[in-house]
C-alpha cells in the first residue's frame, strides 16, 4: 500500500493507514481522478495486474478516456464535488474477472480550508449481476437496464417492501431473487409464491398455515409460506391477481407485522421481507376500485420498474449470447449477421422470456455450429408469437362499476373492501355515472 508520494505528507499517510484498516475495496483519488492510493483489499482484486496508483479512476475501472459523465454515466466524483457530499452510484466496471456491477461509495476529505482535496472510493461488487455472457444471474448493460439495477442496489440492503413492476417475462422473479441475495437475509429462505394460482378457499391456508382440524380435511398442522419464509423474504407473484376478499388478509400481515395459523388463536410474528411483483397497472386498478389502495400504498413503498427488452438495445445481443449458452446443452453456437440483425430488430412482445424461447426452437432447427436466419420465425410467426404472448395473459378482474353495481352490503362496507374513505367512494360512484 506505501505509496513514495504520499509519505511525504503525514496528513496523507495517516489517511493511506486508515484505508488499510478496511476490509472492502477502498482507493484514495484526488479531485483529478487520479489514484493515490489503493488498500490491499482492492489490490486483492487486481492481483497480476498493472499497479494503479497514479492511473486515472475512469481508466481503470472503464477504459475511458475521458471521466464518466463526459462518456454518458454519472459520476460520482462530479456530483459530489457539486454537492460537497458523500455519493453512491451503481457503475459496471471492468475487472480482471471482467465486467460486474459495482456500488460506488465516495466520500469527499477536506483541508483545513474546508476544500475538498481528496475522494476516498469504496467498491463493493454486486452479488448476482453480471454483464458477462455466461454468467447465471441477471445480464444487462444498457442505461435502461443499470438505471433499475441502481435502484435494485439501493434497496436491497433496506427491509422496505419492493414493487416489481413490467411486462411479463421482463425478469421480475430473477431481480426478486437477485435483491434477496442482495440482502442481509441472504442466508435465509426465499419463498416465492404465484398469487394468481392460489384459489380462494386455500389461500389463508397456505399463506398462513392451519392447525389439524381447523377445517374438513386438514388432518395435520401444516406450516405457512409466511412461517417457511422466517427470516428471509416473502415474494409474491402476480400480486395484481389477488381477489378483492383476499387483499384485506393481506393488508392484514403488512400493517400489523403479525398472523394467525388457520384454527389457532395465538398471533405469530412474520420475520419476512415481502416483495411482490405484477404486470398489471395496479395504480390504475386502484383507480378503478379492483385493487385496494391501502395495500398498494403498503407494498409500493419503493417501486422499481422493470423495462422491456425492447427498451433496452444492445442487450438484446449480450442476453442472446449469454441464453444461447444457457438452452444449447453444451453445443458451441453462434449467431449469423442476418440472425442477430433479425433478433436486434425484433419488438418482443414476450421480452427476454420469449428471447429465451426463440433461441431454444433456433438451437433445435440448428444442425450447424451458427445460427441462421432462417432457424429464427418469418415475419408472419412475429404476429403468431405476439398473439401468443396476449394470450397468455389473464383476463383483467372486474372494473369498479361493474364491482360497485353487484355488491350486496352497505356503502360503508364497500369503501371498506376497496380501501377507500366514503368520501372517495362517493366520488367514485358519481363518476361512473351511479349516483
Ligand atoms: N436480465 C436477464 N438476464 C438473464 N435472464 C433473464 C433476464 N431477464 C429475464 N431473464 C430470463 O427470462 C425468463 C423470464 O424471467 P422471469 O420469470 O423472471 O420474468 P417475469 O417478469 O417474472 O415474468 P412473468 O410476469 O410472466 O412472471 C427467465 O428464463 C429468466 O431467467
């Protein structure tokens, strides 16, 4: 770590000695960018590499020539030199193990002036993103792709309730996993459950578990996902899926923290972090009363929105390559010119999940090491597979006036079950024309 020319300046040695002291990556900048200083767990990550003290930061970690904001990326030397405060960003840097998401935790030091005069960088590798082709966790490197992962980061670490929200097959269970992994939880259990195919009549049940004979046919206790989860985080799929007369059971466990086993008295604790997902548009759905607004305020907390592949340009490329690797079974195969301008020009309706799909029917058509155009869909199959992915949504739950004209009970009963105040309610019903 001694570094000739910061031994000179004791300020500067005693700030080098106190990086040493750090387990994490940690590197001392001045405001030029330049690397002063490197701690040996930061060294530990570049062994066999050329030293970097005296190279430039955007140099090492990207292999720019210019600093990152000049290259299209925020920097967070620049945005604390603006804000005279420590800044965290997400930034996918190049190491000797190749590309991977990196939090960025810079903190400026001061002279006795009050000038900022150098950065101290903390860099701490992000589990279970990559940008590499053959890695098995989430690939990605377009601005769309690491603006959500940046959000992905920032709230993993927290306990607060995360709203998964994009088009089906955008990867919404693999980012629930990824921020569990994330987590302080890590090490405990990672339950995911499909609310849409849950019936009613066993959704307490499930959720919750039951004790034996709490109704015909429950001959055993049986534990909940609640219960399986302790410790861990709860994901719940599909959470747009859940009916009206559920969602109040729900709303139940978020707002005390606490549930009852079917048939038992006794209020357990739930030690869960819970993240749901959904493709529906649940704000415009609370809009129109078939989701409650109490419970979408308590599971958006923080909502993180996935985008489509469509969205997310060259990706489309590096998840081909990295899927291709994924469904070949062993084969070494590539794309042709043609192939991968056919897949770069494609809209995806079905996003990576039908990228995924394609690649796997190209693998079969394929007796060749590359795949070619004419293994991927004509231009009339693009229709087929667009109709395909319509299809396989669900039909959406019933509006709010269909819901407000059947329901049986009082006004009061009904704000109640939609989560709204009668005030709201009674706006509602004379917008849509019912009273
Ligand atoms: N960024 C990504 N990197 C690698 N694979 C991905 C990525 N995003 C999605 N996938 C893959 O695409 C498929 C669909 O992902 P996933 O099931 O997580 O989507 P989803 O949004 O939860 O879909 P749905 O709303 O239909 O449940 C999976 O095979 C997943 O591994």
């Amino acid at each position: 770590m001694a570094d000739n020319n910061v031994a000179d300046s004791p300020q500067l040695s005693e700030l080098v000695s106190f990086l040493q002291t750090l387990p994490e990556p940690h590197i001392l900048c001045d405001r030029n960018y330049r690397i002063i200083a490197a701690n040996d767990a930061y060294r530990a990550n570049w062994l066999d590499q050329q030293d970097v003290v005296g190279r430039k930061c955007y140099e090492v970690s990207h292999r720019y020539d210019v600093p990152c904001d000049q290259a299209g990326e925020f920097c967070p030397l620049q945005r604390s030199l603006r804000s005279g405060q420590r800044e965290r960003v997400l930034h996918l840097h190049h190491t000797p193990r190749g590309e991977s998401f990196e939090n960025i935790e810079l903190s400026p030091i001061r002279d006795a002036s009050g000038e900022i005069v150098y950065y101290i960088e903390k860099l701490e590798p992000l589990p279970g993103a990559r940008s590499q082709a053959h890695a098995q966790g989430l690939i990605g490197r377009s601005p769309a792709f690491v603006r959500m992962m940046e959000m992905v980061a920032r709230v993993a670490p927290s306990d607060a309730a995360v709203l998964l929200q994009g088009e089906s097959g955008t990867g919404k269970e693999l980012v629930a996993g990824a921020i569990h992994r994330i987590s302080k939880r890590a090490d405990q259990p990672f339950v995911a459950v499909d609310c849409s195919g849950l019936p009613e009549t066993l959704f307490e049940s499930e959720l919750f578990g039951h004790e034996r004979g709490a109704f015909t046919g429950a001959t055993a206790r049986k534990t909940g996902l609640v219960e399986a989860a302790a410790g861990g985080t709860l994901f719940l799929d599909e959470v747009g899926d859940i009916p009206l007369s559920i969602q109040v059971k729900l709303l139940r466990l978020l707002e005390t923290g606490t549930y009852r086993r079917v048939g038992s008295p006794e209020l357990r604790k739930a030690e869960i972090r819970i993240i749901s997902a959904t493709h529906r548009p649940l704000a415009e759905m609370v809009e129109t009363g078939s989701f409650r607004q109490d419970l979408f305020y308590r599971l958006n907390i923080f909502p993180i929105f996935l985008p489509p592949l469509r969205e997310r340009g060259d990706d489309v490329l590096l998840l081909a390559e990295a899927l291709l690797a994924r469904v070949a079974g062993g084969r070494k195969l590539t794309l042709s010119a043609a192939a991968q301008a056919w897949l770069v020009g494609y809209p995806y309706p079905g996003n990576v999940r039908e990228l995924r799909n394609l690649l796997e029917r190209a693998c079969l058509l394929c007796d060749g090491d590359e795949i070619q155009r004419e293994h991927l869909p004509a231009s009339e199959n693009v229709e087929f597979s667009r109709s395909t992915a319509i299809f396989a949504q669900k039909p959406p739950p019933p509006d709010f006036a269909t819901l407000a004209r059947n329901f049986k009970g009082s006004r009061k009963a009904l704000a109640q079950q939609l989560g709204l105040s009668e005030r709201t309610l009674y706006r509602r019903l004379k917008m849509a024309g019912l009273l």
